[in-house]
C-alpha cells in the first residue's frame, strides 16, 4: 500500500454524532452472527474426519496433516492482513474474509478427495485468520458506539462466545446432519453456504466504526510485539492464549477419531457433541464469569485445565467415554476462562489505532498453540500410540500451564 494514494483510517469515536446509536446495536449483532457462522464452519469438518478416513484410509498423522493446512491458512493470513482493517476499515476486511468461506465451502461441496479438502481448509483458514482478530475490534467498537462509557462485559461476553461457542456449534450441527442426513459428506458444507451467505449481506449493511484520515502507513506484515501498554501483561496474555487452543485444537483434530476407533463409537452425532461439549463448556464458562476480575479468571482457568486435561488421559486410558467427557468440558471451561481474561486483557491495553494489530498478533500465537501440539500429536502416532502421545502432550501442556502462572504474577508485580 502507497503512503499517498491510500486513506487511513481511525475507529470512529463512542457517540459520533454523524452514526445513529440503534445502528450500532443492530450492527453489534450482525457482526456477533456473522463471526459465530464463520467460526462454526471452520469446524464442520472435525465429526467428518472418521468418514473420511473410513472412505480413504486417513491415518491419524493425515488428519493432522489436513488439520495443520488449516492453520496455516489462519496464521499466513493473522501475518498479512489480520491488522490491516486498523487502516482501511473494518467491512473491507471482513467481506472479503467471509467470501474466503463461501469459496472453501465451494470446494467442499465440488470434490472430497485429499488434494481439495486440503486446499479447502488452507482457504478457510486464510478467512478465519482475517475474521478473528477484525470481527472482535469491530464489535468493541460497535459495543462502544452504542453504549458510550457503559461496562465492556457485553462486548466480552459476545465476542468470546461467538468465537468459541462457534466451534462448538459448528461441529455440532455438522455432527447431527453427517448422522441423520442424505450425503454426510455434502450436506453440512451446503448449509453453511447459505449462513456465510446471509452473513456477508449482514456484515455490508453495518456501519463502519474506523474513518478515513489523509495518511496512512506503509504496508508491512503483521509484527509479534508487545508493545501495547503493558509488554509483561501482553506476553502473559500471548501465553495464556497458546495453552488455551492447544486444548482447542487437541478436541478439533485428534478426539473425534479416537472416539470413533478406540472407543468404537463411530456415531457423527455424538463426535460432534464431544467436540460441542467442550466449546459449549468454555462458551458458559465465559459467560458465567463475567463480573469475575481479571487475576480470578485467570486462576481458574488454568486450574480447570491443569485438571481437565489429565481426567482426558484416564478416559483414554481406561477406554472410558466418560471419564474422557468430563475431563474434556473441565479443560474446555479452563481454556474458555483463560482465553476470554487474554482477550480482555489485549483489547483493554491496546490503543485504538492499533487495536487490530494487537489482537492479531495475540490469535497470531493462539492459532500456533492450536496447530502445532495437535500437529506433534499426529507425528508422534506414526511412532507411538495415541495414547502414548497424549501422555506427552499432558506432561508439556502442564508444564506450560505452570510457565503462564509465572508470567502473569510477574505482570502483576510490574504494575
């Protein structure tokens, strides 16, 4: 981008007077929709995962494989445009991102053989990378215009159940269709076709909450920095962030499978409401949490995940479904808590013109937290078992909770 022939663009102050308040609102909401759609399809696949290795002989290494063209696509597009909608606008973003979906959907539904689908999920990661960071901005700001100097517990509360509470819709629905349904396979992608769809005419008819101004910078990737207010507390955050969708990501590659083979429980349905119950029990979490401070919320996220997680491996280890169930919801309301106190945390420390870019960089290291652990995981099965690389992924995941406790009492102390 020219520093001369493109506009800036700041976020439009609470209360413009030239932006009517109830548009706001409806906008608000719109977004909300349109980021929980998205959010959702970016988990239709997961249930489907044992179909597909049933029909093509998918190991769990070609699961992760598929899983990781997916993360990819998030992080390549958290790097070169997750920041971007700070200067040329929030919608100019998001439209495009959206249609991003609309084209991975496409190609779902066009061909399900492993070059395409690997093809469909980098696309679709390339659109969420670009949604994540953008959508949540965009409903603070929304958030802020229509209710000027009220609590941000609204914004968070939505902002964070969309986020989760999507991809734990999105499986289910895709859980119960692939189940009970004509062409398992197909039909899940085309009803996301027709939600993304309706979501771009949503999103194209909400005000704008970023204005023009005369400069803007030159274009550059997005950078990793903590230089947002607090560095100690954005590092903390950008931690806390990585652990929570290592848990994610761990629900979204590897279980389904593993219910379906070592539990011998190959029901869609019930791969879906594994999946939903764990996303469904950070998303209540979240809500349910709401009035908590900050310090509390981060206590008990990372004690919900230092107990969940293992109560996992016991229903692993002793087949139990279970067992595997609960500790699965316990790590989800873990991760749910601890990522919503990082996302407020980052959205309050961050200044106005450069808010995009800091909740980009902190999805940037959340979506590496997501891949590369389930990534390792289907490396270490062409070696060892499953179960054998859970064991490892606990070990590390706990001492990696143990890392984020030190670096949030280190950002309390430097306050």
């Amino acid at each position: 981008m020219s520093s001369t022939t493109l506009p800036s663009r700041q976020p439009v102050a609470p209360g413009d007077p030239h932006e009517g308040s109830s548009r706001h609102d409806r906008g608000f909401w719109a977004i909300a929709l349109a980021f929980l759609t998205a959010m959702a399809f970016c988990t239709v696949p997961s249930p489907l995962y044992p179909l597909y290795q049933a029909r093509d002989g998918f190991s769990t290494f070609m699961v992760t494989i598929v899983f990781a063209a997916y993360a990819v696509g998030v992080v390549t597009s958290l790097l070169l445009a997750g920041h971007v909608s700070d200067w040329v606008g929030r919608k100019k973003i998001l439209i495009p991102a959206l249609a991003l979906e609309l084209v991975a959907a496409a190609l779902f539904l066009g061909d399900t053989s492993l070059p395409v689908l690997l093809l469909a999920r980098l696309v679709s990661g390339l659109g969420i990378g670009m949604i994540t960071a953008t959508a949540t901005a965009y409903l603070q700001e929304l958030h802020a215009a229509h209710r000027p100097g009220a609590s941000r517990q609204r914004f968070e509360v939505v902002s964070t159940a969309a986020n989760i509470g999507g991809l734990g819709v999105g499986a289910l629905i895709a859980g119960v269709l692939a189940q009970y349904v004509h062409a398992p396979l197909r039909t899940p992608y085309l009803v996301f076709a027709v939600l993304l769809a309706v979501s771009l005419v949503a999103v194209a008819a909400t005000p704008e909450t970023v204005r023009e101004r005369l400069v803007t910078p030159a274009y550059r990737p997005q950078r990793i920095s903590a230089d947002h207010g607090d560095p100690a507390g954005y590092v903390a955050a950008a931690a806390a962030g990585f652990a929570s969708f290592a848990v994610f990501g761990l629900f979204t590659s590897v279980a389904p499978g593993f219910v379906a083979g070592a539990l011998h429980l190959p029901s869609r349905a019930l791969a879906g409401a594994v999946v939903f119950a764990v996303f469904g029990g950070a998303a209540v979490a979240q809500s349910l949490t709401t009035r908590l401070p900050a310090p509390a919320k981060v206590r008990l996220g990372l004690l919900a995940q230092a107990v969940g997680v293992p109560v996992v491996l016991v229903g692993m280890h002793t087949a139990s479904l279970t067992a595997f169930l609960i500790g699965g919801v316990l790590a989800g309301v873990g991760a749910g808590v601890l990522f919503k106190a990082a996302v407020g945390t980052v959205a309050a420390m961050a200044v106005p013109a450069r808010r995009g870019e800091a909740l980009a960089g902190l999805f940037l290291i959340a979506y590496l937290g997501m891949s590369l652990p389930a990534l390792g995981i289907g490396i270490a099965t062409r070696a060892v078992s499953t179960i054998t690389a859970m064991n490892w992924f606990t070990g590390l995941l706990l001492v990696l909770l143990g890392g984020v406790t030190l670096l949030f009492r280190r950002s309390s102390a430097n306050r």
